[in-house]
C-alpha cells in the first residue's frame, strides 16, 4: 500500500498514511487518540499496530501518548508464503517489494523530506519569535511598513507614467520586502516541496532494521531479510547502505499476518518520555489510566499506591488545572517521585504523602478520582489484602466517582473467589466513551478486493468486564487486558453507585 497519494508533489498536507506500534491491549487507546489529537481518518489496526491518515505536522505526532513509535508507511501487504516455496524464490519475492512498486518508495521518500523540512523551517521561525523585544520591535516595523507601502503604491502609481523601467522594477522589489510574517510562512509552506523534489535521491544513506515473528521467523533470519532487501534498495535506488549513522531507516515487520514497510518518523521512541526521569510502570500504560478517568479540571485525583508517580505525571501534563495528591509507604518511592516531578517541571503541582493505602487520612466520600496501579509482588509485595485496599478506597470515593486500577491476573482471581458485590451488574454495561474497535484491515488481493476480519479486541474486553463482579459500591464499567512485556495485567475502571454491599 502507498504511503500516501501519488501526484507530482506529496505531502502531508495531501494526508499521509502513518502507522504505530502500541503495547499489546492498548490498541483502542491509540486509536481513539489519533482521531481525537490528529483528526485521522482510515483508522484501522492489528495487533500491536494501528494505521491512519492524517495531515498533521511532526509537532502534532510528537503529542500522541499511548504509542510506542510513529512510522510513515511504505507499503502493507499479505504475509509471505513460505511453506511451499523455496529459500530463493522467496528471496525473490521479497525483492519485489521494491523493484515492482518502486513509486511507493519514491513518494514515501518525498513525504518524510517534507515533513523534516517543514518542521525544520517552523523551528526556525520559532526561535525568531523567542526573544519578546525582537518580537514587539518586529511588531512595530510590519506597522510602519504597511504605512510606508500604502504610500509608496500610491506614489507609485501616480509617478509610474513618467519613470523609467529600471525604477519601477525597484519599486516594486521594495514593496515586496514588507510581507507579513504570516505571507512568509506561507512561502516558506509552498518551497518544501520544491525543495523535496529537487533533492537528488542518491544522496541518502540508510539502513534496514529487519522483525521476523511466526513461520517466516523459522525459515529466514531477521538479518537474512535485512540483506536481500538493502540490496534491492541499493540496486533499485543507488541509495548507499549506512549501518552506523544513516540518513534514513527503513523498518520491515513480517509475520503471518501481514508484512509491513516503514520509516521512523522520530529516532528515539515516543514512550521513552524525555521528561521522566527515572521510570516505572509503562508511560504508554500509565497515560491510558488516566485517560479513562474522565479527568476534568478542579478535580481531585488521588494515587493512593503511587510508587515513582508515573500515573500522576503522565495525568498532571495532560490535565494540569487539577489537584493531584499521590501517597506511598516507602520512602525511597516517594523521593523517587518527587525526583520525577522536578524532572518534570511539575514540582509543587503535585502532593506527596506518606500514608498507608488502608489508612487514608481522607475524609468519606471526598475523592473524585482515584487511578493507581497495585503492585503485582515482583518488586514489591502488597503486604495486604487486594479486598482492604479496595475498601479503604471505596470509602474515600465520593458517589459518582470514577476508580482505574491496573490489576494482575493474582488480583483478579481474589476479587472474582471472594464476591461480594450486592449490586447487580448491568449486563449490557454502563455507559462509556470508549469507540466500537474497528475491524483489522487486510490488504487488498491482486484483484483489488479487500477482506476483513472480526476484532477480537472488543470481545476480549467484554468477557474481561463481565467476569468481573461489583465490589460494594464499586461497579466494573470497562476492562482492559494489556501486556506489560513478560507479564499481562487488567486496566479495571470502576465507578461508585449510591448503593453500599458493605
């Protein structure tokens, strides 16, 4: 599949086709994000990915929080049969990718040079604007300006009968000197392309970065891919391969799904957040907690287990207008948070306290908002039961307040043996905001025809909240199966009816 239209300039301004690796589960976050951050359309996934087409800047992809890294899709295709065909002919096959469809390539080459060009020449107007002085002093030149330019046309055009050529040329140089800032920026929109095009492609240097899972993963190496298609790319491109320190790299994912093509848009991963310092629960994971709270301004939000503060950072840049209190019996935990937030620029945003998650020193019902993540007892041991926690926390909710936990596969099963909800669940669920998950996309056959087939991340996630029973008051309205790398683990988000089984 192309990465974006074909035409003689590209760019994102046409609508790129992008895709994003997720954390396993977190797939209708991510999608929910980009329709909502990046106003994307085609939005479709597979497991551990989800492609869409936007027009937004680098700027804009940096903003996205539940991806891992963003990719500017060469092409997607069906999976490589290996069972009934020989090493060599799937070697050639796989050449095909380029040599057969070399204006994929050639056109995702000129949207990714746009979108570093673009975002280049924004920096630079940027750093014009930095200095407040300049800006003012700028401010007051564009005035006197227009004025001198609304003369001068007039002069201009009075006089223009009787001066020579070469002075009216002059004239007309020295007005189009007063453009606005905003009539430069737009020239400076309208020359990235040009620059794109007259790059000579020759120029780039590369390298492929090569995944193999499922069958082709037993019959060809992550480096034997690499080789055959850095060849291709050399032979059909004269584009010179840089392991080291490339220019450009090509990343090629290939299962028994699908096989994928893309460049990385930025080199360090969007989940590595620049702003924590020192890391621990997953900041992809920690953002779609709290982005289930339903979070509004002036709330109260409290991390009763908060450990390092992730959840609470990651909520505190999204929704900063909010009062946020995170609490923890260790001492090394709460420096490590405090560490983080002045990482983070968000010292004295949030509040730090050393309590026990079963002694609040809040009063009944005075929490609107209450996400935490329970330790799981490989780093840390719970030291109490899931069931107290849950009802010390039950009690400082108010009614109508929202509770998002991360739970592991141990604390589930408790809750389930120990039932003792007295509200019936709603078997239909409550309401949510969450969006139907769309059905994964397959690539179209050579006859143009497409197929689809039917999510499983939904079903997924409805069998999860059903086996979950009401916990006193608390009531299950969403759950989330996610992976954590070598564990998986429950995003549980509960709200609290007026009714009470304790």
């Amino acid at each position: 599949m192309a990465a974006g239209p074909r035409g003689p300039e590209p760019g994102p301004a046409a609508g790129a086709r992008f895709f994003c690796t997720a954390g396993r589960g977190l797939e209708p976050f991510l999608m929910r994000e980009v329709r909502v951050r990046l106003q994307a359309t085609q939005v479709e996934y597979v497991s551990g990915k989800v492609f869409f087409t936007t027009c937004s800047d680098l700027n804009m992809l940096k903003t996205l929080k539940s991806a891992e890294r963003v990719f500017l899709l060469i092409k997607k295709q069906f999976p490589f049969n290996v069972s009934s065909v020989s090493k060599g002919k799937l070697f050639n096959e796989m050449q095909r990718l380029i040599n057969d469809d070399p204006e994929s390539w050639l056109n995702a080459i000129s949207i990714w040079k746009n979108l570093l060009e673009l975002d280049a020449k924004k920096e630079k107007l940027s750093q014009r604007d930095t200095n407040p002085l300049k800006r003012k002093m700028r401010e007051n030149d564009t005035v006197i300006a227009k004025k001198l330019k609304a003369g001068q046309m007039q002069e201009t055009q009075e006089n223009r009968e009787c001066q020579p050529e070469k002075q009216i040329e002059e004239d007309t140089r020295e007005q189009g000197d007063f453009l606005t800032e905003r009539e430069t920026f737009q020239e400076l929109q309208n020359d990235v392309t040009k620059a794109t095009d007259t790059h000579n492609q020759k120029d780039l240097t590369f390298r492929v970065s090569c995944r193999c899972s499922g069958a082709i993963a037993k019959t060809l190496s992550a480096q034997e891919v690499g080789r055959i298609i850095g060849i291709a790319l050399m032979k059909q491109f004269g584009w010179k391969a840089d392991l080291r320190s490339p220019t450009l790299e090509i990343f090629i994912h290939l299962n028994d799904i699908y096989s994928v093509m893309g460049i990385p848009v930025f080199r360090v991963p969007l989940a590595s957040r620049a702003y924590i310092k020192t890391a621990g629960l997953r900041s992809t994971v920690a953002w779609a907690m709290a982005s289930l709270a339903e979070i509004k301004a002036g709330a109260f939000v409290l991390d009763p287990m908060c450990g390092l503060g992730t959840i609470l950072l990651e909520a505190a840049k999204e929704w900063p207008d909010v009062y946020y209190v995170g609490a923890d019996v260790s001492d090394s935990q709460l420096l490590g948070a405090c560490d983080n937030l002045k990482a983070a620029g968000l010292a004295g945003k949030v509040e730090l306290l050393k309590v026990s998650v079963i002694e609040l020193p809040l009063p009944s019902g005075s929490v609107d908002i209450i996400i935490s993540d329970i330790p799981f007892g490989k780093k840390f041991t719970l030291g109490k039961d899931i069931r107290s926690i849950l009802r010390e926390m039950e009690r400082v909710l108010h009614v109508g307040g929202t509770l998002v936990l991360l739970l592991s596969e141990d604390h589930r099963r408790r809750l389930q043996d120990g039932e003792e909800g007295s509200i019936p669940l709603n078997p239909k669920g409550s309401p949510t905001h969450e969006p139907e998950v769309e059905k994964c996309w397959i690539p179209k056959e050579k006859n143009g025809t497409s197929e689809t087939v039917a999510p499983s991340l939904e079903a997924k996630n409805q069998e999860c909240l059903h086996k979950m029973p009401p916990f006193g008051s608390l009531v299950p309205v969403e759950c989330y199966k996610v992976s954590l790398g070598k564990t998986d683990a429950f995003i549980h988000k509960y709200k609290k009816s007026d009714s009470s089984g304790l």
